[in-house]
C-alpha cells in the first residue's frame, strides 16, 4: 500500500506553490516580451554612417541611429 506521511505533503505542497510562482513568473516575461510597436506607422531606416537598419515613426524627419549615434536626415533615400 501506498503511504504518505506528513513531511512528504508538506514537500508536495511546497513544490506545488514553486511551480505556481514560477508558472506566473514565466507567462509574465512571455506578455512582456511582445513587440508593442505599431508597425503601420512606423518605417525603417538605413543610417547613412554605419548602415545600421532601424524603425522610426512614420512622420519623422531626423533620427539619431541607435548603433553609432549618428543624426539621420531622413528623406526618401534612407527609408527602406
Ligand atoms: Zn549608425
């Protein structure tokens, strides 16, 4: 017969409570983790120094290149 005393409930329900906690832990880095950008307005744009390929907003006209720091006019050319 199958016998449980009482420091293997209280190891069960510790592990249990660990698996709940971790559980909650990963779904909330998982919802985190989405992308919340709107891509419909925003466009990429190709620095003109390191080349480096990044999103701005729609109706920008200057954006400073997130590699190399660098101000970015931006017209019809550097958008991609
Ligand atoms: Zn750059």
């Amino acid at each position: 017969m199958f016998q449980i005393n009482a420091e293997d409930i209280l190891l069960i329900y510790c592990v249990l409570i660990l698996a709940l906690l971790a559980g909650l832990w990963l779904y909330n880095e998982l919802k985190r983790a989405k992308p919340k950008s709107d891509l419909s307005m925003e466009r990429l744009c190709r620095c003109k120094n390191c080349s480096h390929i990044y999103l701005i907003s729609r109706y920008e006209t200057m954006s400073r290149c997130p590699q190399c720091n660098d101000l970015n006019h931006v017209t019809d050319r550097t958008r991609i």
